[in-house]
C-alpha cells in the first residue's frame, strides 16, 4: 500500500464525530476522525513496514501518524526518527502513547525516555514520563535500573502537583506502571501513590477523569497480576 492509498482509506473511514471527540480531547488538524479499532483494520493488512511508517507520520495528518506508530518497525527504527516523532507529536493521544509505545519497544526507549523526562517542553516531558512506564511495562526487571526508577518515583511524588497539566498527568501514570509492573517497588508505588492521593488534571472540559493511582494498583493487586510484563507495549 502507499501513502495515498492509506490517505483515501483514511478518508473513508473517518467521521465527524469522531472527529469532534478527538478535537474535544485536544487533537490537531490536519485529521479524519478515524476510530483506532479502524486504524487497527487497517493495520492488520499492513503489519509492519518501516518505510511506510515514517512516510506517514511525515504527512502530519493526525490519524496517520498514530497509525504509523502501529506499523512502525522496532528494530529498524532510529532514534533520530523517533526524536522527531516526539516533537511533533501534537496531542497527548499521540505524545503520550503512539509515539512512547514504539519508542518503549526500541533499542533506545530508556535514554530516550531519560531524556525527555529532563526537557522543558510540557509535551515532551509527558513523552519522557509516558515512555518510561511503558518501558517498565515489557521490561523485565533485570533489564531495569531500579536504582533510577526509584529517583523517578521520588521526583514524581514530590512534583506531581506542581508539575504541567499533562505532566502531572504522565508522572500520575508512572507511578501506577511501578506499581503494577515493578513487583519489588509495589510497596513504595503504593506508598507514594496514597501520600500524593488524587491528582488535578484539566482535561480540555471533558468527562474524563485521573486514575486514583493507589486505588488502581490495589485493583492489580486483587487481580493478581502484580510485576505481569506485557509481551508489547502497542495496543
């Protein structure tokens, strides 16, 4: 398939009030309004193809480029490519989790993440935060520093209610991935999840709302899937 090809499949599948949901949520122009379980369709077709991939997160249409992280190729892709994405990503559905997926799955998802987490721009750091629990996510825990992540944990305790909108939003996030993901830094998650409690977030006027990050690792905890790696951070 090319990119013109996708663009017209796009079209046809996107609507206006889909649309007008994305926009609610933050999203940018140019966009179809294409439902992600369409995206996945289409997807399912294409599998992976790296080329492709790059040509339409290039095209800066908001629905082709979250549909190039799904195609995207975690081994071919390159950090300058995945630096680039980062910065234009333009909305949190794609800075915080398109893009943080396949930067996770990469070879570089931990500097990166490191990185971005050190940024000045909101968007980015939110990136950096976001990619880092979904690096904790697929991880195994010896591949992980444990050392750093508790630094992270603390920093996030200490400014998640002072930090940027979608930043505190990511930092809340990532206390909940090591809690649920980290089985030996459960306790600490929990501990600081419950000091921190809940979290001030503007969500562009809409009805959604900031997981409770305790409540939702003692959910974990009752289902029993404490420190269960995914086998892939894209969903």
């Amino acid at each position: 398939m090319t990119v013109e090809n996708i663009v017209d499949e796009l079209k046809k599948y996107g609507n206006d009030a889909t649309k007008k949901v994305f926009k609610n949520h933050g999203a940018q122009e140019p966009m179809y309004g294409v439902k992600v379980g369409d995206l996945k369709k289409i997807q399912k077709k294409i599998k992976k193809d790296h080329e492709l991939s790059i040509a339409l997160f290039d095209t800066g249409i908001s629905d082709a480029m979250y549909l190039a992280s799904l195609i995207a190729d975690e081994e071919k892709i390159t950090k300058a490519q995945l630096k680039k994405w980062a910065k234009k990503a333009n909305w949190h559905m794609l800075s915080e989790y398109a893009v943080p997926w396949i930067a996770a799955e990469s070879r570089y998802g931990w500097e990166l993440a490191l990185e971005w987490i050190e940024a000045k721009d909101e968007k980015l750091v939110a990136t950096g935060w976001a990619t880092m629990s979904s690096v904790l996510s697929i991880k195994q825990d010896e591949e992980i520093d444990l050392k750093i992540i508790k630094q992270l944990l603390k920093k996030a305790e200490k400014e998640v209610h002072n930090g940027q909108n979608r930043v505190s939003y990511a930092m809340n996030s990532f206390i909940i991935s090591v809690g649920g993901y980290v089985q030996s830094l459960t306790d600490e998650a929990l501990k600081a999840a419950k000091k921190i409690g809940k979290v001030k977030v503007e969500m562009n006027g809409t009805s959604c709302k900031v997981p409770l990050a305790d409540e939702y690792i003692e959910k974990m905890q009752a289902k029993g899937v404490i420190g269960k790696k995914r086998k892939m951070a894209r969903c």
